[in-house]
C-alpha cells in the first residue's frame, strides 16, 4: 500500500487579499524604536531634593538588523513580485500585516513601528512607494509557541475589490430631523413646480 502525503492543513487566501506570503519562526522583527533604551535618570535639584526625569534614552549598538531584516523580506517578497509585477503609482493597494512575537516583544514595541519596517521594507519590491498604501491593518499578537513570524497580505485596490477596509462603516452621515423639517416646505415647492 503507498502512503499518501500527510499534510495536516491547506491554506485559503482570503479572496479580498491578492497576495499573501509570510515568514515564520524568523528573528524578532526589528524597529527604530529597538534602536534606543530608557534610562533611569535623575536630576538633583538647588534644595538638595532629586527628581526623576523622564524621556532620557541611550542609543543601542548598531546591530544593522533592520537591514537584515529588509533584505530578508524582500527575499520573501520578491517571489511573489517578479519582475513587472510590482505595483506601480498612482494605484493604491490595502495591506494587512499579522505578527508573531514573544510575550515579552509583545510588551514592548508598538504595533506601529513594526508595521513601518514591514511597509519600509516592501517600498520598491510590492509597491513603488508606500505612500501608495490607502489603508493599513496590523495586529501583533502573542505566538502559542512562542516563535516569531509574519503574514502580510497585499491588495491592490480597484472598483471590483476595496480590501478589507472597502467593508468597513464607522459611521453614516444621514441628514437630522431639524434640517429635514427645514426642507421640508422647499422639498414640496419643488416637487409642485415640477409636476
């Protein structure tokens, strides 16, 4: 008897995300805000008391691991842009970013300086600049397995397909019972002249 393949699970793109790649069990995925580390600073003070001051950082070694990072996933990247494939201007694309990190990452950067390497490193690979990315959806979140990793989803957005954020209402705009009132009488003027 031959041995079928045993592959546990499949993968669905969502079919409002064009392309999607990824990266799994990488480094952390670096930031300019890793770049930097809070001191504990203390200022002494004309009566002899001390105060703590605040905002007072040491710059890290420069580790060029941003740029580590950059050149691997514009290797990822890549492959799901060749060449001609990228998107150029002045089309808008939607792109969705789901990170993997530790507890402890998960504590200490900001959702928004991961997605600023994830959009710095995808300039020219994806996209000719990401002043084209209309909209922007990224999460961070703890790995069960405690690994790192990233899924980014890359659309490019057209009448046919608005993304994710295309599905998106915060709020509707609808005229208030006063101005209706007011429009009222010309609302009937009009339709009288008309007839």
């Amino acid at each position: 008897m031959k041995e079928e393949d045993d592959e546990s699970y499949e993968i669905e793109v969502n079919p409002k995300i064009d392309i999607l790649f990824g990266l799994y069990d990488c480094p952390p995925i670096p930031t300019k805000q890793d770049a930097y580390k809070p001191l504990s600073a203390f200022q002494k003070n004309s009566d002899g008391t001390e105060s703590i001051l605040n905002d007072i950082y040491k710059k890290n070694p420069d580790t060029n691991s941003i740029k580590e990072f950059h050149t691997l996933l514009r290797e990822v990247a890549s492959k799901n842009f060749p060449d001609g494939s990228i998107i150029k201007k002045p089309t808008n694309v939607e792109v969705v970013i789901s990170i993997s990190v530790t507890e402890k990452r998960f504590k200490t950067v900001d959702v928004d300086n991961l997605a600023k390497a994830v959009l710095d490193g995808l300039n020219k690979i994806a996209f000719e600049d990401d002043s084209q990315v209309k909209s922007l959806i990224c999460s961070k979140n703890i790995h069960p397995m405690k690994k790192n990793g990233i899924f980014i989803g890359v659309t490019k957005l057209t009448s046919e397909n608005q993304g994710f954020y295309g599905d998106i209402t915060l709020y509707k705009m609808k005229p208030s019972v006063k101005l209706m009132e007011r429009m009222e009488p010309l609302i009937k003027k009009y339709i009288k002249a008309n007839r």
